[in-house]
C-alpha cells in the first residue's frame, strides 16, 4: 500500500495512462508513476511514485482507480455491434449489412 497518509491517485504527467508523449513525437515510460498510471499522494499534496514492491497489494485499488478512469473515457466493457456504434452512425454508414 501506499505509505501512511497518502492514498493512490490518477498521475497528473500522464493522466493515468503511463506513458508520455514529448514534443518531439517521442513517447516513453511517465517518469512520475514509473509507468504504473497512479501515484501515491501525501497530505501536503505531494505525489510519490508507488513502490513496485507494493504493487501485489495495491492492485485491487489500482483496478478499481483504472475501470473509474476508462468509464470516464466512454468504456462500458461491452462490445458494441458496428451499427450502433455513434462514430459509424455520424459518418452515415453504420455498417447493418442494410445499405
């Protein structure tokens, strides 16, 4: 877990995703959360990368923080048929087999 009087939270460099892109185009590991997508912040509001070592017993947190996220996102975990699908439906061509 994270340490006493912090609690894990969505990385403010890479937004929970783990990875950066520069303005060079060129994309690598967030150095804040090490890649993991979340830091652990204290109550000064500082934010501490999670130890790897904790990770076995932080990641029932960090799934529940990383399908909170993807809802945020617009991911329900259900797979959508391409017709009803609203970016095939704004494009005209929804792809039911009925055109």
């Amino acid at each position: 877990m994270c340490a006493e009087n912090t609690q894990p939270v969505r990385c403010p460099s890479c937004e929970g995703y783990g990875w950066i892109s520069d303005v060079f185009g060129d994309e690598g590991e967030c150095d804040w959360c090490q890649g993991i997508g979340y830091v652990c912040r204290d109550e000064q509001g500082t934010d501490h990368p999670i130890p790897v070592d904790q990770l076995g017993a932080m990641m029932e947190t960090l799934e529940a923080l990383e399908s909170e996220r993807l809802r945020e996102l617009g991911y329900t975990g259900q797979a959508k048929k391409p017709w009803e699908q609203a970016i095939r439906q704004q494009r005209g061509k929804p792809l039911d087999g009925k055109d």
